[in-house]
C-alpha cells in the first residue's frame, strides 16, 4: 500500500467517524428546532453562531487552521439552520432574487431574525420572484430596490406597477464586492469578471483600471458558483464574501466597489395588506394628466395635509411612451387623519393612484 492509500483509508475512517457525529449533531439541532418553533423562537441565533465558531477555534491544537476551523462551523450551521427550517410545521416561505450567498439571501437572514422558521425560495430572476409569490410559493418576498450608489433597481419598480404587492418593510444592508476567483488563481491571471449589472456599475473604477471584460451575470452568487464550475483560470467573479465561502472562491481584491459605503435597500413584499401600528412610510405609485402644473398639484396635496413627501422618482410609462410614472414616499400611518385625507385626495386628483404599502422606516445603521 503505498502514502495516498494510508492517507486515505485514514480519512475514510476519520469520515464515517465524522457522519456518525453529524447525524448526532442533526439530531440535537433538529430538536432545538422543535423548542424553539414550541416557544415562538426564531431559527437564527446569530450570538450562538459566533460563540460556537469561537468556541471551536479555541479548541485548536493547530492555530494555522482557524480560519479553515471558521468556515467549516459556519457552513454546519447553514446545514444546521436549513434542516430546522425544512422540519418546521409552519415556517414562512420568503421568495428571493438569487441563491444562497446572494446578498438577497443575507437581507433574508437580517429579516428572519425576527421571525421564527423561514424557508428561503431561491429565483433566478427578479420576475420569478413575483410569479412565485402571485402564485402562491411564497407567502413573502424579498428583492432588492435601490442602491446607494447605482440608485433604482429599475425592473424592479417596473414590476410593482405590473403585480398588486404590498411593501410591507425594508432591509438595509452594507454592500461590499470582492473580487474572487478559484483557489489557485493569481489576480494578474484575470482577464473577464462576471456578476450583475448593479455590481458591475458600483465596481466601474476598478474594472476599468484593471481593463477587465465585464459580463453581466443573473444575480452575483450565480456568478460565483459559475467562476467555481468553470475550467477557466482567467475569470472571476465580483460578488459577496458568503458567496466567495459557499463557492469555494479566493477572495483576489476586497472591497472594490468604487464608493465604501454602499448600500442598499432591499423590500419585503405581502400579497395582503396588513396594518402596522409602527408604520410611519408610505409608498405609492401615481400618474399624471400631461398638463401644466400636475405635478405641483399632487405635492400640494401632502403640503396641505402637513405630510412630509420624503422621496419623487419618476419612471417611464411603458404604456405611454414619453409619459411618466412617480413613485412617492410620505410620512405617517395610513390611519392618521390628514395621511387617508391626502390619499383620498390623490386618488381623485391623478390619472392612476396606487397604493404600494405603509410600513415601518428603516435606516442604513438598523
Ligand atoms: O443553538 C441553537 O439555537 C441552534 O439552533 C443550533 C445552531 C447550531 O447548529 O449550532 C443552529 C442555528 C442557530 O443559528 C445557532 C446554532
């Protein structure tokens, strides 16, 4: 027997040991998920990740393998996570744009921590992510809507006119694109970078200066995976650092998105409108007679009612080429007095009025 067949009749006695010690592990986690689903408790329990991950490191004999120690318990755990959700009775299927390690997802996991079970339903495009929810495979959806940098996420403010949603709350969450590409690969090797237009548009300066091809990819985790699927040395993908964990990818350059502070704004969606006593935005889409001073009109409104408008962005009418489409936001609850007074008023006054949601404002720092 020669060195590669011991090593591997080790690692073969090392793995059944190891499957035992998961499927003990699986258990346990199994029933934790039942008491907590018993006692109203979410499945993420983020300060118990961190405590574990500690815990195991500290544990090491050998200190070089921290971070190989780091992602192993991370990765169990989205196992771990994933199982006490697919176990649970009444877990809450969310629909979002990409797959795990999308930063859809981690505004999915943000959102689940004040939720018990979710189930996350991963979609290829921003469509699907409607579809699935219209159709009942969701009972809510997450998709994200602005960036801080690229501004509107503009399929997506075209499928809210198109679908009857509710926005029934907001995720903030910090962007920050790596380069990565497969273990072994040297930066100065990478000629073609793939990931989504957004991504592509918020990492311009340094594509540019690197001379990089850039080609647009579905979703930045898809993109990942494909750069960890490909033969190719030459290629990478720009993506986040769970994504670069999950696919397996070396981390190249970080943080190489032009502005630092990136952000962006994701949104959940309902099919049902649910009143929140906490709600103090609005969101509506409106359309205008193409007349002089409509627009004036429709602010005066919300002036007149004391109602603070927070945000105007217009959009095409696909209807009506070279007419335009307004999405506002306003202060207030829809049960105040002078918010249902200005949307009565809004709703006689504009060609089309419709109602996007009231929920609670969210900030960058929440
Ligand atoms: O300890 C818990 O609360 C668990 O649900 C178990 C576990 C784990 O696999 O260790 C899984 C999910 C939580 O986010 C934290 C830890």
């Amino acid at each position: 027997m020669d060195k590669l067949d011991e090593y591997r009749q080790n690692i073969d006695k090392i793995d059944k040991e190891m499957v035992r010690l998961f499927e003990e592990r699986m258990k346990n986690a199994q029933n934790i998920g039942k008491y907590k689903e018993e006692h109203g408790l979410p499945v993420l329990n983020a300060g118990r990740e961190k405590a574990v991950i500690e815990k195991a490191a500290a544990n090491l004999k050998d200190k070089n393998l921290a971070p190989y120690t780091e992602d192993f318990f991370e990765n169990m755990m989205r196992i771990s996570r994933k199982y006490q959700a697919d176990n649970a009775g009444h877990a809450v299927k969310i629909a979002y744009f990409g797959i795990e390690g999308s930063f859809t997802y981690e505004a999915v996991l943000k959102y689940s921590e004040n939720l018990l079970s979710v189930k996350p339903v991963g979609c290829a495009t921003t469509e699907d992510v409607f579809r699935l929810l219209l159709n009942d495979g969701a009972d809510l959806a997450v998709i994200p809507f602005e960036n801080s940098t690229t501004g509107a996420v503009v399929d997506v403010y075209d499928l809210l006119c198109k679908y009857d949603f509710y926005i029934k709350d907001e995720i903030f969450l910090k962007v920050s694109q790596h380069l990565m590409a497969k273990k072994g690969v040297k930066k100065d090797e990478i000629k073609t970078v793939y990931s989504h237009p957004q991504a592509i548009s918020q990492c311009k300066k340094f594509i540019d200066f690197n001379g990089y091809n850039a080609i647009p990819y579905l979703n930045t985790a898809l993109s990942a995976k494909f750069v960890s699927e490909s033969e190719k040395t030459d290629i990478a993908a720009l993506a986040g650092e769970s994504a670069a964990k999950i696919y397996n990818l070396d981390i190249l350059a970080a943080n190489v998105n032009t502005d630092l502070d990136n952000y962006t704004k994701f949104i959940v969606l309902s099919k049902k409108f649910d009143k929140n006593e906490n709600a103090d935005n609005n969101s509506a889409v409106v359309s205008l007679d193409d007349k002089t001073g409509m627009l004036y009109k429709l602010i005066k409104i919300f002036k007149d009612e004391g109602i603070n408008l927070t945000k105007i962005e217009s959009r095409p009418d696909h209807k009506n080429p070279f007419e335009y489409m307004f999405f506002i936001d306003f202060d207030g609850n829809i049960d105040d007095e002078n918010v249902k007074n200005a949307v009565d008023k809004a709703k006689e006054f504009a060609k089309a009025f419709k109602y996007l949601g009231n929920y609670k404002r969210r900030s960058v720092h929440s």
